[in-house]
C-alpha cells in the first residue's frame, strides 16, 4: 500500500507521512481531520512543526476545506495607534469572529497616511499608503501589492473596490473627492482593473461617465451589492425640503457605467431626525433609518417581489432596532449605530461609535431580534474601520 504523501509546496518535492502502530505518528487522514477543526491562528503556528505539516496546512486543497468548514462570516476591523520599531503609527487589520468579538488573525497593514478611507470588501482591503498610493491588502496572507497606476494619486479622491459578478475579478472606482468640489462642479470618475488576486497587472485608470447627481463617498454612504455599488446623492438635503424623490445611484461594475434610473428610497425617510445611511445586507442594499432622539433603528431591505423571484423591487422594514444610546436627546457628537452583518442565526452585529473626532473607538454589538436584547462583545479604542471578511482565514504558501 502506497504511503499518504503531501507536497512541498516550497520545493516541489512529495514528502511521504508514515505512520505505524507504534512511533507515534499519526495517519495523514486522521491528522488532516483533527486539524481541520481548530482555528486559523493555531494552525499558522502549527506550520512550524515541521516540513510535512507546514505542507499539508498550506496546501490549497486543506486551505479550502478549511474555509468552508469555518465560513465565518468574519469582520476586519483596522485599528491604529501602535507605533514600530521606529516609533511611527502603524494600522493593523484584526480578523475577528463576527459572533464572539475573538481575534482570530491579526495583519500588520504598515503606515497608512489616512486610515480612516480604509475599506474592506469582497474579501480585500484597499488602503492609502504614508506615499499617498494605493494598496490591495489580503487579510488573510498579510499581502498589500501596490496598484502601480500614478494616474489615480489618492489626493482629493475616494475609492471604492467591487468585485464583479462574473469573472470575479476586482475593479476599483475613483470619484473626486466631496471636499474638492465646488457646489456646481460635476465629479470626475475612472475605473481602474484589477485582477481576482487584487494585483494591477499594468492596466491603466479608464475615465468614465460623470454620476446623474454628485454623490456622498463617505463609506457610509456605500453599499457594495452583487457588483454593483450604491451611493447616496450629495443633494439629500433637497430632497428633505421638497418630501422625498429618488435619491440612490448605482454604478455597475461589469459595465463601467451609471445606471440611469435612480433609487427611491423606503418611505418617511427624509425626516429631520433621521440620520441615514446604506449598507449591504444578506446580499440586499439596506437603508438604515437612525432616529436617534427615539434611539431606534430601522433596517429597510430592498427586496424581489413575487416571493423572492425576479420581480418588482420593494422597500420592506424587517427590523426596528432600540439601540441604547448615550448622550440622548439627539447630539451631533453622539453616538451612531452602522449594521455590519447579519449572522446565520438572524443576529445582527453593528458597529457603534462616537462621532467625535477625540474619540475613535467603538464597540462591536451583538442584536439578537427573537428575544430584543443586545450583547457587546468586542470594543477597540483606535478603531477607523469596520467590514465584512467572507474569505479564508488561511493562504497556501
């Protein structure tokens, strides 16, 4: 009977495990399975042991098995404030478990000029480097190529990455920053391809189409869904004045243009205590309708119609939220509650946070809908970003 062998992936070469009654060694499908159940951050020490387990922990077959095995979903939270060897402000990403608020991963993402635009989505981050340019950061291996495109100098833009539907390759949108326009002046926008591994591959910025209405690139305002990203008009206000009207924008990604139809968005949004903003939600937009005087908090799926089938979209409100705020009545430096992710038991985690300027931290909470109550249970003081990580907690090396 032939030996179980597992291949080095660092020199190509078939390492054969034996294993007999008495030297201890156990049988490669048994040690397969054992490890297959413990975390991601055991297993990245394990490789260490020695050859045949540092092959068999990064071969790709095991890294799958692994991921589907612990789905997550995962959060990736970018926390500032540590300082390196060289007495400089470092951002890390920390891989949390969305249910527990347990790191499982910590990344070193290096020294980042503005953290705060950091974003995570489909599995990737997208940074701004201390150089002013970007990077692709994998939270899984720790790995940020830089976009070598000098066209797209991050000053006085924001970007979006989106992964697209069909080829799932990753694309990311550059609009002219808010605080560089003038009220008339129109936002300038351009795609820049990425591959499926995040790398540029030395293709060039394509300029696009200007949006139907210049629109909030705050991440907030931001809802990435099935390749298409969402975004708030910047010309809310107006809307709020005249009672409602179409007031969300789409950007395809697969085709690298505005959709021109806008949104309309669910009804009693434009309201003077209402603080709103998107979010991605089981693979539907959400609107988050935030009354905080009344410290509740609405969550407005878009939905099919015809019982999920392809069908008219509607506006439906599946979960009122009381949300115990401090600092209520309303306060424009109270506290804000932003909807992250919903688990596979119907939870919700939010993110909650002050939005004053000295205080950027927040705490991870915990809603469970069946019985209204509310756990926290992760809080980090020098946090500037909070996303969905749906991708392996390993990487083959």
């Amino acid at each position: 009977m032939e030996r179980p062998r597992v291949n080095d992936g660092e020199n190509g070469i078939n390492i054969s495990l034996v294993a007999t009654c008495n030297d201890g060694v156990l049988p490669v499908d048994l040690l397969h399975d054992i490890l297959l159940r413990l975390p991601a951050r055991p297993l990245c020490r394990l490789r260490a042991v020695c050859r045949p387990w540092r092959a068999l922990l990064s071969d790709p077959s095991f890294v799958a098995a692994h991921a589907a095995r612990h789905p997550g979903p995962h959060l990736a939270v970018a926390v500032r404030g540590r300082l390196n060897a060289y007495g400089r402000e470092v951002v890390d990403v920390h891989l949390v478990d969305a249910s527990s608020g347990d790191v499982v991963k910590r990344v070193c993402a290096g020294r980042c000029d503005r953290p705060a635009e950091m974003s995570t989505r489909c599995g990737m981050a997208l940074l701004v480097d201390n150089n002013l340019l970007l990077r692709v950061l994998d939270p899984a291996s720790g790995a940020a190529p830089l976009v070598p495109d000098y066209e797209i100098h991050p000053i006085n833009y924001s970007f979006t990455l989106v992964r697209t539907a069909s080829t799932g390759d990753y694309k990311v949108l550059r609009i002219t920053h808010d605080v560089a326009l003038q009220p008339r002046e129109r936002q300038v926008c351009s795609v820049l391809a990425l591959g499926g591994d995040g790398v540029n591959g030395g293709r060039l910025a394509r300029e696009v189409q200007s949006p139907p209405g210049n629109v909030k690139t705050w991440d907030k305002y931001v809802a990435v869904v099935d390749g298409v990203a969402y975004f708030l008009l910047r010309d809310e206000f107006l809307l709020r004045e005249t009672g409602g009207g179409d007031w969300i924008t789409a950007f395809d990604v697969e085709a690298e243009q505005w959709r021109p139809e806008l949104v309309g968005g669910p009804p009693e949004t434009f309201h003077n205590r209402l603080r709103v903003s998107l979010a991605a939600l089981r693979g539907s937009l959400v609107v988050a309708q935030d009354d905080h005087q009344a410290g509740t908090l609405d969550l407005w799926f878009l939905l099919a119609g015809d019982g999920g089938k392809v069908g008219p979209q509607h506006w439906s409100k599946l979960y009122t939220v009381t949300m115990p705020y401090h600092g209520r009545p309303f306060r424009l430096d109270g506290e804000r509650a932003e909807p992250v992710v919903v688990l596979d038991d119907g939870r919700i985690v939010f993110w909650v946070w002050e939005r004053r300027v000295s205080s950027r931290g927040g705490v991870m909470r915990v809603y469970d809908p069946n019985t209204g109550g509310q756990t926290d249970v992760a809080a980090e003081a020098n946090c500037v970003h909070v996303g969905v990580y749906t991708g392996s907690l390993l990487c083959p090396r």
